[in-house]
C-alpha cells in the first residue's frame, strides 16, 4: 500500500513538474523581470539551441516605444468611450 500511495505521489510530482515546464514555454518569467525585448531574445536562443540553427534578433527601441504608446492610447481610448 506505501509503494503504491510512493508511486502516486511521484506521478503527480512529475505532472506538476511537465505543467511548469509548458507554462513557461508558453510565458517565460524572462518577460515579467525583463521585459519583452529580452523575452523575445531568450526565447530566439531557445529556438536555435533547440534546432542546432543559427538566428538572429534585432530590437529596434523606437518601433517598440511607438507602439507601446499606440496601445496604451487605443487602450485609454476604448475605457473612455
């Protein structure tokens, strides 16, 4: 009966392990510390670590300041209407 409630108790183990691992593929920690620039460049070395390739990322801060701004406007704009 303990080896098996043992055994119970490491399959929910690694299901809670296996469901962490999904959720920060799907939401790296790296975009609530760092921010997104950094979130995108992490998950661009992930990507080519992963698949033995080479890539690439270029952050352009104006473009991304732009349209931070744009959404923030569009945003306070559909609360007000």
């Amino acid at each position: 009966m303990l080896a098996r409630l043992a055994e119970s108790i490491e399959l929910i183990n690694d299901g809670v392990k296996a469901v962490r691992i999904i959720c920060s593929g799907l939401r790296p920690g790296v975009l609530d510390d760092l921010g997104l620039a950094a979130a995108i460049e992490w998950q661009a070395s992930e990507f080519a670590t992963r698949n033995n390739i080479d890539v690439r990322f270029q952050f352009r801060p104006l473009i991304y300041t732009w349209m931070v701004t744009e959404r923030r406007r569009l945003s306070e704009y559909s609360r007000s209407a």
